[in-house]
C-alpha cells in the first residue's frame, strides 16, 4: 500500500503529522486538517487562518 492510499482514509480530518528533515536531524508535528493527497505531496491547512502548506510524503514518519 502507498503512504497516499492510507492517508485518504483521513481527508477532511484533524491529523497530527510528524516529519523528518531531509537530513534526518530536525523534527516537528504539524497539527493540521488534511485536504488534499497527490502523488508525492498532502496539502494540509493549519489553524483558524487555515494557512495552507504541502508536505513531501518522504519526509513523513508517523
């Protein structure tokens, strides 16, 4: 299964996502709701201003 299959389970849904640098020495959670899944990337929105970011899925760890 793709990270992008199991992630459509959650569209529309509050998520916690954690990722790594590319480098692998810095971390961080973003708290969001997840919009969108392409193919490499989710496109999450983050509190009440609902500022957009995109995400590589590679960098996702949990």
């Amino acid at each position: 299964m793709k990270i992008e299959e199991a992630f459509a389970r959650y569209l529309g849904q509050e998520v916690l996502v954690y990722t790594v640098s590319q480098g692998g020495s810095l971390s961080s959670v973003i708290d969001c709701t997840l919009e969108e899944i392409g193919d490499g990337w989710v496109s999450v929105t983050q509190g009440d201003d609902r500022n957009e970011s995109i995400v590589n899925t590679a960098n996702i760890i949990r």
